[in-house]
C-alpha cells in the first residue's frame, strides 16, 4: 500500500495525515487513495493495451459489489470502465455516478422482474444469465416490453479456486452458474427463445486468487466450449472471464495483473489463430478487489484497554458493523498506529463495541498503544463499506478520498435519525 505511509512519524494517505482527517471527519472513517485507484486501474487498461486491444477488443468491468461509493465509480468510469452489477440498485448507482449502462453487465442468480426491465429499459450490455428459469423469465420480460435481452451463459467449470469456501465459486457445489456439462444444452434452449439473443460465455471461479493457474484453466475449459457452440451454430462473441486476482492482505504474493492478462490475451490469440483466423471475439474482465481493495484504509480510536489474565483488548470505536470480514471469514487486516514509534508494545485482541463475542477485527496483534490512539485496518477499500450494517443501531462510517494533498468527504456519517427515519409507530 504505497500510497499510505509514514511522514515524520505520522500515517498518511497520499500527503494528508490521518490524524489529520480524524479530527476534521471523526472516526471510524474510510479514507481511500484516489491515485491507488487510478493506478490499480491502469494496471488492467496498461494490459490491454499492451496486448493491443482495442475498447472493441477488451473491457474491463469493475465489481461494483467490491465498493459503490459514487465517487469511486465516477473516477473509474471517467478511466474507461465498464461496470459488473448484481443487483437494480447496483445499475442506479452507477447510472447516478454517470457510468454509461451499456457498458454495464449483470450478473447473480436471483434477478428480478423488476430488476430485468430496469436493466433493458437502460439497455445494458449483457445479462450473465445463471439458470434456464432465469433466462425463461428474462425472454418472458423482453417480450412483454418489445425488446430482446442480450445474454451470456455463466458456465461453471468445476475448477478449484483453492481459495476460502466462502467465496469460490466455480465448483458444481456452488449456487452460482449452470454446470459445465449441462452449458451446451442450456445454451441450445436460450438460443431458441424468441426474444433473446446469445452473444457471450461467462465464468468466475472465485475470488482473492494469488495464483493465476486455476484462472487459465477455466479458460481453456470455455475456450472448448465456445468451440462446441460455434460447431452448433450458436456464435459467441464475447469471453468474460471473471475476477478473482487477489491482494495483499498479510504476506501473500499475488500474482501481477500485468502477467495474468498476458498469459490470458496469449492463449486466446493462440487459439484464434488456429480455429477462428480472422474472426474478432471480445475479452471482458470483471475484477473488484484487485482494484479498490489496498486503496482504501479503515481509520479507528482506541476507546478503551481492558488487560486481562489470559488476553489483552483494546476496544475501538469501529466494529463488526463496520467491518465484516474478520467476523464472517476470519480474515486477515493488517493493524497499523496512525503515530508510529508509540513506546513497548503488549499482544492486543482488536475488538468493538458491538454486543457480540464475534465482534473483532483482529487478534494476537504487537501493538504499542494507549486509550484515545488512533488504529487503521489495512487493505479495507473492498467488501468494507459494501458489506457494513446498522448492526446495534450503529451509523455507518463515513468515507473520504484524498487526493494528494485535498480530503473530500464522499459519504457523510449516519447518524441514528437518519437509520429509524423510514420507521412507523402503530397506534
């Protein structure tokens, strides 16, 4: 994370300290680096371009899901971005950040009725469809509005992500996708329908991935499958290939995205030349946390050090609400003082305020630190915001994106009004 670092002895982001935009924003507090944005970005269009890809050629489609800030999806849709969505609320969002819908695809596997004539209302690139009953009820609803819904089969390769159970996705276990042995009878079935028309394949095995080999081994099994499409008549013109390419967190070496494109741009060049001499197909990307997941940091206040017999914490002002992926998958954040050099350090458990035992955001930390320091939780731009709650009837943070030497507040702090505002008293 080079765009966080110690300046005399102060955390900064970019140029502007966090001690700094604690006590102007308050804390918890997200703040992410728009220049790691825009250079975790590049690190896909640089790619592509040196693969010679065109727009026409190559797409890359940020997860909206990773994080849905307005600000973040402005930024990276003025950088050239297309746009991953799994929900109607995710393509408002993104039409309300000034993204282009029909760079936009829709993936998950319980689309709406609603959410389908949103989305071709808007005239979205493509539907990732991931069941026959959905792209039975998806023909149903172009009928009804007099269009035709463009889709793309997400195909589950059966391929070993060897990542957290809870976000693989590519095994016939998974909920997501129809397996690969049933693709090319559920691809027959769609091309049938009147008011769909079949333009690409889509496969996503899983997420947080540090080595690329599982990645191209999806890829070569759709790869085959395009070939069996293409031998029944049914074209496909776009390969969207996922997310997935992992981060930093701990010690994990992820594979670079430079290398990763690379080898997949090779592959696909290599197989056209062979079978398609000549005829275009499309390369779409769709990755989230590789992209805002070291642009971002959660800033937070020691409240209180309670040292015990067997433990030490050190209760902060953020908590599970906040940040959900230490209590949901035991992940790992890297625990940082916005001070540095704070004096002999003790073995901490970070935890919050939340009435629960699972209410921690990390453990057995080396932390020198006294009540009213200020904490950050690296590595925290993805799946934090996104996945936070009013858990304990607690307001959700607010977010800042510097810029060099400027803070913008981007999204300001809840406060209770504003979570039992909606709410109703029956007399």
């Amino acid at each position: 994370m080079s765009h966080f670092s110690y300046r005399n002895g102060v955390l900064h982001a970019e140029q502007v300290s966090l001690q700094s935009l604690a006590q102007q924003f308050g804390s918890p507090l997200y703040v992410y680096s728009k220049a790691a944005l825009v250079e975790n970005f590049s690190a896909y269009a640089d790619a592509c371009r040196a693969a010679q890809r065109s727009d026409a050629d190559a797409l890359v489609c940020y997860s909206v899901k990773s994080n849905s800030n307005l600000a973040v999806l402005n930024l990276l849709g003025r950088l050239g971005s297309g746009f991953d969505i799994v929900s109607g609320g995710e393509l408002l969002r993104v039409i309300a950040a000034g993204g282009d819908p029909r760079r936009v695809i829709f993936s998950g596997v319980g689309k709406g009725r609603d959410e389908m004539r949103l989305a071709l209302e808007h005239d979205i690139l493509c539907f990732n469809v991931e069941s026959i009953p959905e792209v039975a009820r998806l023909n149903e609803v172009a009928g009804e509005m007099g269009k035709r819904a463009r889709i793309s089969l997400r195909v589950n390769p059966n391929v070993d992500a060897k990542t957290h159970p809870y976000i693989s996705t590519g095994l016939k276990e998974n909920k997501f996708g129809v397996a690969y042995e049933d693709a090319l009878g559920c691809y027959r079935t769609a091309a049938a329908l009147p008011n769909i028309d079949v333009v690409g394949i889509d496969c996503h095995i899983g997420s947080q991935l540090l080595d690329d080999a599982p990645l191209l081994e999806a890829l070569d099994k759709i790869i085959d499958m395009v070939d069996a499409l293409e031998a029944e008549g049914i074209p496909i013109h776009h390969l969207d290939i996922g997310g997935g390419i992992g981060i930093t967190y701990d010690d994990e070496q992820p594979v670079p995205v430079g290398d990763y494109l690379g080898r997949v741009f090779a592959r696909v060049d290599a197989w056209r030349q062979k079978k398609h001499a000549g005829r275009p197909i499309k390369v779409m990307f769709e990755p989230g946390r590789s992209i805002v997941g070291n642009a971002g940091v959660l800033l937070s206040q020691v409240q209180y050090l309670k040292h015990g017999e067997t433990k030490n914490f050190a209760v902060v002002d953020a908590a599970m609400n906040d940040l959900m992926r230490p209590a949901m998958y035991e992940a790992w954040h890297e625990v940082k003082t916005v001070l540095e050099n704070r004096g002999d350090a003790r073995v901490y458990d970070v935890v919050g305020p939340v009435c629960e035992s699972g209410d921690w955001l990390a453990r057995g930390r080396d932390l020198a630190i006294a009540e009213g320091d200020l904490l950050v939780l690296l590595s925290a731009g993805a799946y934090g915001m996104t996945m936070a709650s009013n858990y304990n009837t607690r307001g959700r943070a607010a977010e800042v994106l510097v810029d060099g030497d400027q803070a913008h507040l981007i999204r300001e702090r809840e406060n209770p009004a504003d979570l039992f505002a909606l709410e109703r008293i029956v007399e």
